[in-house]
C-alpha cells in the first residue's frame, strides 16, 4: 500500500465527473489500499479517488464507532432531514465551514469484490458518505456556500478533512 499525494484545491482533478468502474481488477483493488492508507495517514475519515488524482467512482470513508467501508459506484438513493454540521476536506486544507447536509441517507453501491450493497446511515456516516459522493462529481463543500467569507481558518491540528471537523475528531 502507499500513500498517494492528496490534491488540494484549484486542481482540475477535484472537478471533474468520475467514470463508474465497469470492472473491478487489481489496480481497483490496489486503488482501493490506497485510498485507505491515504486517509489515515493524512488522517481524516473518507478519502475519494479524484482526490488522489483518479477519476474513478470509488470511495473510502472511516469514522469512529463504523466499519470501514470502501465502496464501488455509490450512489445516494433517498435521503430525508436537513441539519448544520461543520465540513472541512482535505483537499481544503486550513478550514472549515458550516454547511447543511442530511439526517439520513441510503447508498447503494458495490463493495470491493463487487458484490451489491446499501448502507443507511445517519450522522457523521451520512455526512461523510454525502461529501465522498460528492467529490466525485466534482462537488466540493465550499459550493454549498453563499460567501467564502463563511470559511473559518483552523489551526494545523485540528484541519482533519472530510468532516473529521466536527467534535473533535
Ligand atoms: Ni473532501
């Protein structure tokens, strides 16, 4: 496993549309190790491909008291509730905002052996899986912002992308 290079905004990879994984081969699998190895290494709770440089529909996401979950495909298929959380993400490095996400959310996808599944998730899981999703459609969270101006500078410590902001994580 290796940890990849993070990239950080303006990069064009954070932009662009990811292509579905028709096929999962080795480099998928290897892809996969080292998302993992990346976001904890960085650390943070949920990495996705395109912040490594690959614009492959794949995501990784790890917040405390969950399994690990690393997904194939996803896609949110229902979400209800709308609540404020604080965001930051590791291709945003050195702040964090407030932003509105949901309370809850279904993901369909395929995990790494290719085998279908849905998680329904609520609370730092919903968020982290909202904002993985995102970054591959080239969403970052500062879109959902009216004003860069709502971005808070945070100290080096505490800049845990991914939604790690919130409590302390
Ligand atoms: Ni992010």
């Amino acid at each position: 496993m290796t940890v990849r290079r993070i990239r950080v905004i303006p990069d064009p990879a954070l932009r662009q549309k990811a292509k579905r994984v028709t096929r999962i081969n080795d480099s998928t699998q290897r892809l996969i190790d080292d998302l993992v190895e990346t976001m904890r290494a960085a650390p943070g709770v949920g990495l996705a491909a395109p912040q490594v440089g690959v614009s492959l529909r794949v995501i990784v996401v790890e917040v405390p008291e969950e399994p690990l979950y690393t997904l194939v495909n996803p896609e949110v298929v229902k979400k209800s509730g709308e609540r404020r959380v604080e965001e930051g993400c590791l291709s945003v490095p050195g702040y964090k905002a407030t932003i509105t996400r949901s309370v809850s959310v279904t993901v369909k996808a395929q995990d790494r052996t290719g085998k279908p599944c849905r998680i329904k998730a609520t609370g730092l899981l919903a968020q982290a899986l909202e904002h993985e999703i995102d970054h591959l459609n080239g969403i970052l969270y500062i879109d959902y912002l009216s004003s860069m101006d709502e971005l808070v500078p945070v100290g080096a410590s505490e800049t845990e992308g991914e939604g790690a902001l919130t409590s302390g994580i």
